[in-house]
C-alpha cells in the first residue's frame, strides 16, 4: 500500500522499516499535574438531534492542537445538511457523529444554529480547515496522514499540491482505499501503516457518511491523536474539482453549483435531504419557541 514517490526525495509513506521511534501519542493522556496544558473544550447545540460545535477556524485548531498536546484520541467531522439528515435516518451513523466532535460545514446549519439563539455560530468549511491546519503544521512540525481519494494518482497530486502550498508540511503517509470493503487482512495492514507513519491527524477523505463508519470503527485501533473527516475536500486540493464562488457559499448556494457539476451523483441526495431539513428543523424550532414560551 505505498504510494509512489512524489517529485521530490520524501517519501509519502514512512517505510515500517524505520528504527524503533518514542511510543506513539494516544497511548497515554498527560494531566495537567504533569505539566501538560489541558485541551479547550468546545460548546455544542443539538439540530436535529446531532449536537454541532459551536466555534471557528481558530478555536477548532486550538482544540486541535490540544489534543496532540494531551494525547487524547478523538474524531472530528465537518458536516452539511446530508449527513445530519443521513444520521437522523440510520443508527449507525448516527452513533458514529454522537461520539464525533462536528462542526457545521454547511451554511444552512449555521442558519439553524443562529435561529436557536447562538449568533456566534460559524461555518467550519471541512476543505478550508483541512487548508489552514495544513498551513499551521507546517510551522508547528505536526505529522499529517491522508487516507482517501479517487485513486492512487489523485492521492499523489494532492500531496504534491500541498507540499507546494505549504513548504516545510510533514506528510508521513497516505493511502487511497478501493471501494469495495476492506477484507480484515487489509484493515490490519492499514491499521499497522497508520500507526507506524506516527501521524498526527489523519485527514480523511472518503466521503459521507462512509468516512464517520471508517473513523469509528478504527479510532480504538489508531494511535493518531485526530480523525478528522473532510469529505470532498480531497478533491478540491488536488485540482479535480472546482469550489463554488465564496459568495454562493455564504449564501447557501453551493449545493446548486456542486449539483450542476455532479447531477447525476447529487440530484437523488438533495432532492430527498433539503425538502426533509426544512420540515425537521420547522418542527424543532416550533418546539422549542412553544417551550420558552410556556416558561414565560
């Protein structure tokens, strides 16, 4: 599962064959009587019944880096409206997002988190918090694992991407995964991959709600401090697809433009998920304005 070497002379994926390094972070959390700065904490508010963070960029790679820090082991997700409304429909994702910290991707969860009085709530873009914690572990010297991608070529172009963007980033390894599911043979080779690349995020690109089944399934089995799940981001850095304008994605467009370039793939997802978010967040809002009311 090693990739091919990039342009330069770093490999992608860390050969298992290295000499023996310290024992990975995750296996064991510092407390602050050993001198190690707790991890900020981030507030979060229910839609739908999936609680969603309420932060920005910044304080989401402060409790990032906070967790590298501390060595606890935890999976964070960047979600739109379709993965909410797919957890509200299946247990097993649904289970996977309640024990994954996720932020509002799309717009129109910041839209619903604003109207349950939290007007500070903003959009944490998975592929724009992919771009500038890459940005921040350049400086910082933090290991990146990149686990998805169309392919094996496309993995390699969005290696090569960033390691343009951001000069002095570490990228320890990378795999893109077939789509069909992995036998428990292959699993184990990943697993031992991942663990031996010492990474300290795994970006994971495979798309949802695939990549949340993925993250927590495997988050026992991985050292990594982060899991963090980015959806379409892979293919945005590596140049296969274009982003919507900045001022569809303020306005809650971006749907329409990733529909117009994707119909066949989206047209089922928003036609059936949107309708269904309108009406399930009517109701809870509804609910919750009868609520304060009676407390009057």
């Amino acid at each position: 599962m090693t990739l091919p070497r990039p342009l330069n002379d770093e490999p992608i994926v860390t050969p298992v064959t290295l000499p023996t390094a310290p024992l990975p972070r995750g296996y064991k959390t510092p407390s602050p009587a050993e001198g190690v700065e707790p991890a900020p904490t981030l507030q979060c508010e229910s839609v739908l019944g999936i609680p969603l963070a309420l932060t920005n960029y910044d304080d989401v790679m402060d409790w990032m880096d906070g967790m590298v820090r501390t060595g606890e082991r935890v999976s964070v997700s960047a979600a739109a409206v379709h993965l909410v409304m797919v957890a509200h429909e299946d247990p097993e994702t649904r289970d996977a997002l309640m024990n994954t910290i996720t932020v509002p991707d799309g717009q129109p969860l910041v839209w619903a988190l604003r109207a349950l009085g939290h007007p500070q709530a903003s959009r944490i873009y998975g592929p724009e918090l992919m771009a500038r914690y890459c940005e921040r572990a350049a400086s910082s010297g933090l290991r990146m694992y990149l686990y998805g991608g169309r392919n094996q070529g496309a993995l390699v172009q969005l290696v090569l991407n960033l390691r343009q963007r951001y000069p002095g980033l570490h990228i320890a390894g990378g795999y893109s995964p077939p789509f069909r599911p992995q036998t428990d043979e292959e699993r184990d080779a990943i697993v031992a991959e991942i663990n031996a690349s010492r990474a300290d995020v795994v970006w994971v690109g495979t798309g949802q709600p695939k990549q949340e089944k993925w993250m927590a399934e495997m988050r026992d089995l991985l050292d990594a401090p982060i899991l963090a799940g980015v959806g379409a981001a892979f293919d945005f850095h590596a140049g296969l697809m274009p982003q919507a304008p900045n001022w569809m994605q303020a306005s809650g467009l971006e749907w329409t433009y990733r529909l117009a370039h994707e119909p066949r793939r989206l047209w089922k997802r928003y036609a059936r998920y949107n309708p269904l978010f309108v009406a399930g967040f009517a109701g809870q809002y509804a609910r919750r304005t009868r609520n304060l009311l009676s407390e009057r």
